[in-house]
C-alpha cells in the first residue's frame, strides 16, 4: 500500500504505553446488549462477564515511550482511519447522511470503554455507546503468526470493518439487528450476527473500492492480501484450528467463503444499495 506521506486523521486516541488507567465497568448497559457486544468481539461471554465484574483497577497512571516500530504503525492507522473518513463523508453525504466520524482507540493490554472492560483477548471492536473503535495493534502480529493473514492491506481491512460497523450504527441497521434479536434463542441470535458481520465486510470492501479511485494507494498484491484476511478471520477456519471441529450454530461472524463473498462484492461494486445481507436469502 502507498500510505506514508498522507493525511492522517485527528480522530486517533493512543492510549498505547499508558499503564495503570482505571477501568470504568458496566456502563449501564442492559444484559441483551452486553450480549450482543461479546458475540460481535468474538469473546467468551461468561469470561467477559466475569472481567466486567471486576472491581476498579488503582494506582496512578505510567508512561512508556513507544518504540520506532510502533509509531509508524500508529501513523499507518491514522492514514487508514483518514481514509475512511474521506469515503464515508462522500457516499453517505450522496445517500442524504451526514456522516460522523468516530474515534479510534489504539490501546495495549486493557482499556475502559462505554461497553465496558476491553481486554486485548477480544480482539479490535466498535462500542456504539461511545462511537470508538478499539483495537491494540498486537493484534497484526497475532493475524500474521496465528491465523496467517499478512500485509498492511489486511490491517486495513480490519479497521475498515470495524469503520463499518460505525456505518451500521449511524444508519440504524445495528439498532436494528439489536431488536431482531430480542427473544431469540443463542443460535437464532448468532443468524442475525453473521448478516451483521458480513455486511460490515461488504462495508469494508465499499471502503476500498472508492478509496482506490480517490487515492490510488493499492499496489500489486493488496486485494490479495485483504481475501487473504478476510478467508483467515471466517468462523469455520478458527474453529477448525482452535478446536478441531466447526460448529455451525456458534457461528458470529461467518464462513471464509461467505466473508469473502461479501468483502469482494463491496469491492468491485462500490455500491451501497447491493449490500442488504438482512434481506439476502443465500450469503
């Protein structure tokens, strides 16, 4: 990818380096919506049940100085983070929205957030009740070693999912999915996640196709990485690996092939219309 050298945004909160902060739990938040805040991380929700729990954490807060790695890493995701700024201003104003653009958080380890107690274990995350993102940037090394998704263009593609859940959010489709839910059994509420999920994924690839014709930035290589990401992250492939066997009723986020499908149908579109995974019968 061609990213240094461009904007970055202003809206990047780096907590990274910062040890001791209190942790601010429960948030007010009803039990169907911490539910559904787990299932979108990816987590176990008995454990994070439990982590919110916790009491607050003490002491005064310390700093570190970052390294030189991390600071470029800290400067691409601003680039990334512009970038879906830029998009999303154009095709929502285009649609009659005024788009706002949210904050995000790079953090190490554990952070406070609106949704509660974020630990490094689940992974990036967008929070509603504060319009954040939150991602400690372990994660690309754990998506590189673990799941073997690599390149900068598969980071990319993590924040601009992430970035779409904030889309959903600010058109009503999360709000949305959130009633749907309501009543349903685990494994009928999981259905509603994958649609979630997927379309964040259709999201992500909408990013990328306007980003392209507005900057030029991809090089030879990059879709290829950002499949490569979103085959990785599909339910199947980490259950496979993490426990020997896929169970399809635990599914949240969806199949490779269905990530894929979605990821690349935004991609070549660019079109917002053809992404209503609620109302597709087949994903």
């Amino acid at each position: 990818m061609l990213w240094k050298g461009r904007r970055q945004s202003e809206n990047v909160e780096d907590r990274r380096g910062i040890t001791g902060r209190g942790v601010a739990v429960g948030g007010g938040l009803g039990a169907l919506a911490l539910t559904i805040i787990v299932l979108l991380l990816g987590g176990n929700p008995e454990e994070v049940m439990q982590n919110l729990q916790a009491p607050r954490s003490g002491g005064q807060e310390q700093t570190r100085t970052l390294t030189a790695e991390e600071q470029e890493l800290g400067e691409f995701v601003g680039v990334i983070l512009a970038d879906t700024e830029d998009v999303w201003n154009q095709v929502l104003r285009q649609q009659g929205v005024q788009y706002r653009e949210p904050k995000l958080v790079l953090f190490s380890q554990a952070t406070d957030s609106a949704c509660g107690y974020a630990q490094s274990a689940t992974g990036p995350f967008y929070c509603s009740g504060d319009e954040k993102l939150y991602i400690d940037l372990e994660f690309f090394q754990e998506m590189q070693q673990k799941l073997g998704a690599r390149g900068d263009f598969a980071w990319a593609y993590v924040i601009a999912h992430e970035v779409g859940h904030h889309v959903q959010n600010l058109l009503g489709i999360m709000q949305q999915a959130q009633e749907r839910m309501q009543g349903l059994s685990r494994e009928e509420a999981n259905r509603v996640l994958v649609r979630l999920e997927l379309q964040a994924d259709f999201l992500a690839g909408i990013w990328a196709h306007h980003a392209q014709r507005m900057k030029n930035f991809l090089q030879q290589g990059d879709i290829e990485e950002g499949l490569n990401a979103a085959s990785s992250v599909g339910d199947d492939r980490i259950m496979k690996q993490q426990q020997g066997r896929v169970v399809p009723d635990a599914f949240t986020h969806g199949t490779s092939a269905q990530r894929v499908r979605w990821f690349t149908l935004g991609l070549k579109t660019g079109d917002l219309n053809q992404g209503d995974t609620f109302a597709a019968r087949e994903l």
